[in-house]
C-alpha cells in the first residue's frame, strides 16, 4: 500500500502539480467546505469517515482497490487507478448525491432482509443448467413468510406477509447485483423496497421462472408475487426479531429504520456513470408510489404465516369486497340499463311478430338482466 501511495503521489505531482498531503485513517483532520480529499480506504473505512465528516461538506474522490468493491460499484468508479484519478479532476463529474442510511449507518449498494429467492442474484445467468433447475427446486422447498409492518415517509401502514424485502437507493443495471434491469437516480430522494409475496405455490413458480431463466425484469413491470415501494423513509418491524444484509454484512434487529437523505454526499463521480446521467437540481416528486395491492392481506396473511402455502391462491375478505362492491354497482338502475331494456324489448316483440327466434335470442343477449340477477341472488 505504501508503493502505492508513493506512485499515486508522484502521479498528482506531475501531472496535475499537486502536492499531496498523506494521513493515516486513524488521524483526526481539520477539513474545509469544498476540500478535496482522496479516499484509499476499505468499504466499511470509508462509511466510517463519510459518517464523520458527511456534514462538512467536502469533495471526495475514491481512489479504487479490492477492499472497496461496493463502493466504486455504486459510484461506478474503474478499476484503473490512473483512469480513475482522470475521473476525479474532471469538474463535471463532482455532484451532489442522495444517501440510504439503514439504523444510522450508510449503505452503498442494497439491503435484504429475509430470503428474497434470487432477486438480488444475478449471478445466476453465469451458472450451468444443472446448477440453476437445482437452485430452482432448492427455493420452491424453503418457502416461509414472516409478518412485516412498514411505514412509509406519509405514514401509510402496510401490514403483510412476505418472504423477503430488496432495498434499493440507486443502480445501474450494468453492474448492480440485481435482477433490476434499469437505473434507478442518484437524485430523486427515493429508496425502492421489493417486497416478494407469491400468495400461492402457483405464483411462487411464475416468479422463479422469471427470476431464474429470464435473469431481469422491469421495476415498473413486475411480476404479481412483487409489491413496490418508492418513498423517502420507510420504518420496517415484525413480530420477530428481523435477520437482514447490509452491503454483505448480516446484521438483526426488531426494527429497521430506512432514510434517504438527498445530496449530503459531494462526490467525484466514476465515467461508469455516463455524462448524461449526472443530474443537478433533479425535482422531487413529493408524492410515494406504492402498488402493494396484490400483497397478502387479513386473513390471507395470517394463512401463510401459520399453514403451509396453498397451490392456489384463496380468496380473502378483500377479494370478496371488490365482488360485492361491483355486484352493488351493477344492481343500480341507470340511463344506460333503461336503454338497454327498451331496445331490447322492441327487438324481443318484433321477433314475436316475425316468429324468428334468432331475433329472440339477440334481444336476450342484449338485455341487461344478468347483473341485477346476480346481485338479488347475492343478497
């Protein structure tokens, strides 16, 4: 390392004419607002000094080696250090970023919490045939709910059932370790919960199917089994004491508390971050985007956390409400029912009078009477 830094030294010196100060992480240092300071640390050296001095307000360049692998994944720095020193004296790359805190510690690249079956493996592409059918049936074995309650940033309550939950700040598909095929910014203020939920072994299925020989899919395009949750904060707990992965480090807790804070964070960006990606002043949409309505719910939750996973998803009290509300809806008399009848009555007598019987059956088939029918019969 000490090679390194000497050539990484002489390097500033001759080809930016920079004299380089060089202190030992353990050092407490005095910096200044817009400081630019070069970080040849580990992934949990440089959260540790980004908690510390977040606040100041510095520049910060990543200077890459293996110990950091997720942060220059999420920052989409090279590999080639003198490539990515060329990143950080480029003055369109420096941006201001949001950052996902998880219990008060920052998180680079994602959060797990349970088993989400796959959806966080994209490596899975890379395995034999063999491999993937016997991870494919490994999963449709080891399928158990956990009961989650999460609150969003508008204070939404969200009661389910699930087998995990993916968090998400930012990505970018081409080298994030998800099944996520599309960016997600830098700039939005937003974090992206996944929450996988098949409500029977049938839609468990479809969902490996996709997960495991299709490889990706859309965040907005998801398969049933998969709710979404795009907000600012979201506090997440369980009955149980909750077993989660923080940018590859287990961790457990009763309660998960998540938080985007936007554009605390001064960084220089990596050219794996295309110039048409850099963002500045991006507008906030204020309102959560929540689509959690095929999740389990009521008594539906309560089935798969305590009996084993139908085969067939069963109706809960929130399916029959939807039934009754429409048979409620089609039982009121309306103008379009009035008409409806009266065309079909002409059509029924002029039948009658022709002795034509196909001209009978139109008018049954365009009477309206199925629905009210119906809706007596339900009460």
């Amino acid at each position: 390392d000490e090679q390194v830094l000497e050539t990484l030294s002489q390097h500033l010196v001759a080809h930016y004419k920079l004299q380089v100060q060089t202190l030992p992480f353990t050092d407490d240092v005095n910096l200044e607002e817009k400081e630019l300071v070069l970080l040849y640390l580990s992934d949990d050296e440089i959260k540790s000094f980004l908690k510390k001095n977040m606040h100041i307000n510095i520049l910060v360049g990543i200077i890459p080696n293996k110990l950091c692998s997720r942060v220059m994944r999420s920052y989409g720095i090279v590999v080639d250090m003198f490539e990515a020193l060329d990143d950080i004296f480029d003055r369109k790359r420096a941006q201001h970023v949001d950052v996902l805190f998880c219990n008060d510690e920052i998180t680079f690249n994602s959060i797990i919490i349970g088993n989400v079956h796959g959806l966080n493996q994209p490596s899975n592409m890379q395995n034999s045939i063999y491999f993937r059918i016997k991870s494919f049936f490994s999963n449709l074995v080891h399928l158990s709910f956990v009961d989650y309650n999460l609150i969003t940033s508008k204070g939404q309550n969200i009661e389910t059932a699930a087998t995990g939950i993916m968090i998400l700040e930012h990505a970018k598909h081409e080298f994030n370790a998800t099944l996520i095929n599309e960016d997600l910014s830098l700039h939005d203020g937003k974090l992206n919960a996944l929450i996988l939920a098949p409500s029977s072994i049938f839609s468990y299925v479809h969902y490996l199917i996709i997960s495991f020989f299709y490889h990706n899919f859309s965040l907005y395009k998801l398969p049933k089994s998969i709710g979404v949750i795009s907000t600012s904060k979201l506090d997440i707990s369980s009955s149980k004491p909750l077993d989660f992965i923080v940018d590859g480090v287990g961790m457990s807790a009763k309660n998960i508390n998540l938080e985007v804070k936007r554009d605390v964070l001064y960084i220089q960006l990596g050219r794996l971050i295309q110039e048409e990606e850099l963002e500045q002043n991006v507008d906030v949409e204020e309102k959560d985007i929540i689509k959690v309505a095929t999740l389990p719910k009521g008594d539906m939750r309560k089935l798969l956390i305590n009996e084993p996973v139908p085969l067939f998803k069963k109706a809960d009290e929130e399916d029959f409400k939807e039934l009754f509300v429409g048979l409620k809806q089609n039982a009121v008399l309306s103008t379009s029912f009035v008409v409806l009848m009266v065309l079909s009555t002409l059509l029924a007598t002029t039948g009658l009078f022709q002795s034509s019987a196909p001209v009978i059956i139109g008018a049954m088939i365009l009477a309206p009477l199925m629905a009210p029918i119906v809706s007596i019969s339900m009460g």
